[in-house]
C-alpha cells in the first residue's frame, strides 16, 4: 500500500507528519520543524491546508484555531508594480 504524500516538495507523507504529533509536535511550526512540510521550494502554498487538516484531526484542536507556520520570502524576486 502506498502512503499519501502531502508535502511533494519535500516528499512528505501524512504517516510522517502523523508519527511526528504522536512525537508531540502540536503546532504548525513544531511540524514544520519534525518534518520539513511546508518548508519547500512552494513554501506550504501546496500543502498547508492538509496539514493543517491532519493537525487538527489528530489533535482535536478546531481547524479555525490552528495557527500558520511562518513564511520566509518567497525565493525569486517579486516587482512590486505586480501588485499594484
């Protein structure tokens, strides 16, 4: 059986991130840091809301309550007239 990869940046599986809130981490940064989810090339845009969903099944924690991880800027330059 194949497990689910959550985090395809960083080739991260939900067994991985499941064994890690059993390892204790409870937040989206403790995760973060166990397994590297979130922390690839896209930054969590792909694989956040996962995440952040197994977290809270897992933990019992609301979804609304769950905290984001933090961000690191975005590796290629962005023009700010783009978001003008």
């Amino acid at each position: 059986m194949c497990d689910e990869i959550i985090c395809r940046c960083e080739e991260v599986t939900r067994s991985e991130i499941e064994a890690a809130i059993e390892d204790g981490a409870v937040t989206m940064n403790e995760l973060k840091r166990f397994t590297r989810a979130g922390m690839g090339l896209c930054q969590g845009r792909t694989c956040r809301r996962l995440t952040e969903r197994i977290l809270a099944e897992k933990t019992g924690v609301p979804l609304g309550e769950i905290a984001p991880s933090t961000f690191r800027q975005p590796v290629r330059p962005v023009k700010a007239e783009i978001f003008e």
